[in-house]
C-alpha cells in the first residue's frame, strides 16, 4: 500500500479522534508516523503536533459552535501549560529514544485507566473552576506536551472530567483550546532543530484529518458521554501496550 494510502487512513482515523474525543490525536498519529510511515521518531513527534495543530484548530472551531468550549479554564490551562510545554520540548531532545516511547506509554496506559474508573456520581455536575487547579494541571498538561510531542488531549479531557467536574461534551470541546495551545508551544522550540518532514506525506495526511475531525464532531453528538469515554479508554490501552512492547524489545 502506497505512503499516499496510508497517511490518508491514518489521518482519517486521527481527525475523527480529535473530533469526537477531544484527544488521542497524537498519541495515534505518532505511532502511524514510525510503524506506518517510515518516519524517525522525531520527525514523527514533530510531524504529530504539525497535524494535530491543525486538526485541533478546525475541531475547535466546530465545537465552539456548538457551545461545547468554556473559555476561561480552557484559557487557564493553555496559559498555564505554554512555558512548561517549551521546556520540555527543549528538554527532549537530550533524551534517548527509548526512554521517551516508554514514557509516552505508560502516561497514556494511566490517562486510560483513570478514565475506565467508575464515574464519580458528583461528576459531571456543574462546578466552579478554581483558577489555582485549573493553572496546576495546565502545567503539568503542558510539560507533557513539550517532552513527549503530544497535544495532550489525551491527559486533558480524563483532568477536565475528573479534576474540575466537567462533562464530557464540555472536556472535549475544551480540551482542543489546550490542545492547540500547548503544541504551538512546544512546535515553537523544536523550530531550529534540523528536523526534515516528508510534506508530500504530512499535507494529506493534515487534509484527511481536518475531514475527519468535522466527522468526529457529529459522531460525538451521537454517542453519550460514558460511551466516549469507554472508547477513548480503550483506545488508549491498546496504542500503550504497543508502544510499550516496541520500548523493551
């Protein structure tokens, strides 16, 4: 199957992850980008937040029409997240390979697992966002953006849900304000790294997605909360004991 192929399944499959589940975005196109596509892995992580930057932008933009983004926390968590995100993205590329893929599974392996917790019977509940939380797991977001090439959706929505009582409609449209604000900044700081992408493969690949995210949008006005929830979960886990295998052997 030809890389043109590919990289258009793959940015499909991506789009419609960000659209419905307000993340995952990378933590997909990553692995596609090296076991699919051929790429290095920092061309991969690089490549990833390009994508996922512009994929999140036009999610962003579908469900801010649908009132689905609260624009103070989302905006608390993007201001809080921009300087580690840029730390931690000069910080990675001091460390070995296959330190950085054992990481990025692990930390999706807990955000799955915490997410197929059994839901808090407050959660989900209106709750006042409290700017010194909300600005706490902003950084913590953003320093994992930074250091593993991901937008952090991924970590985002399960920290919107459990952490300050979102519902999962309002974590997924918030969480792609954070999304694309942390990969700004963490893009930012890998600019003068000599990093070569294949653009011939990344500009299909971004189209497929930005498809495939107005696509998510409308899967996620169909699917209740718990179910996305339940299928972001389980997302997660799969891509983790992969990534993880691929790091110990």
């Amino acid at each position: 199957m030809s890389a043109l192929v590919l990289a258009l399944i793959a940015g499909a499959v991506v789009g419609l992850a960000l659209g419905a589940l307000g993340g995952g975005g990378s933590v997909l196109a990553v692995p596609a980008l090296i076991y699919l596509l051929g790429f290095s892995p920092a061309a991969a992580t690089t490549g990833s937040l390009v994508i996922v930057t512009v994929t999140s932008l036009t999610a962003l933009y579908a469900h801010a029409r649908a009132g689905n983004v609260r624009w103070r926390a989302g905006a608390a968590f993007a201001a809080a997240g921009l300087l580690p995100a840029a730390l931690a993205g000069a910080a990675a590329g001091h460390l070995p390979q296959a330190v950085l893929t054992l990481a990025f599974a692990v930390v999706a392996a807990v955000a799955a697992l915490r997410m197929l917790r059994p839901a808090d019977p407050a959660g989900g509940e209106p709750r006042s966002v409290r700017p010194g939380r909300a600005a706490a797991a902003g950084a913590g977001l953003g320093a994992v953006t930074g250091l593993l090439g991901v937008g952090g959706g991924f970590l985002a929505v399960p920290a919107l849900v459990a952490v300050l009582g979102f519902e999962m409609r309002a974590a997924v449209g918030t969480s792609l304000l954070v999304i694309t604000a942390n990969s700004l900044a963490s893009l930012a700081t890998r600019s003068g790294a000599a990093i070569s992408l294949d653009w011939a493969v990344i500009g299909p690949f971004i189209a497929a997605a930005v498809l495939g995210a107005w696509d998510g949008k409308r899967l996620a006005a169909k699917v209740s909360g718990p179910g996305l929830q339940r299928v972001f979960a389980v997302v997660l886990l799969a891509v983790a004991a992969f990534m993880l295998a691929d790091a110990v052997t």
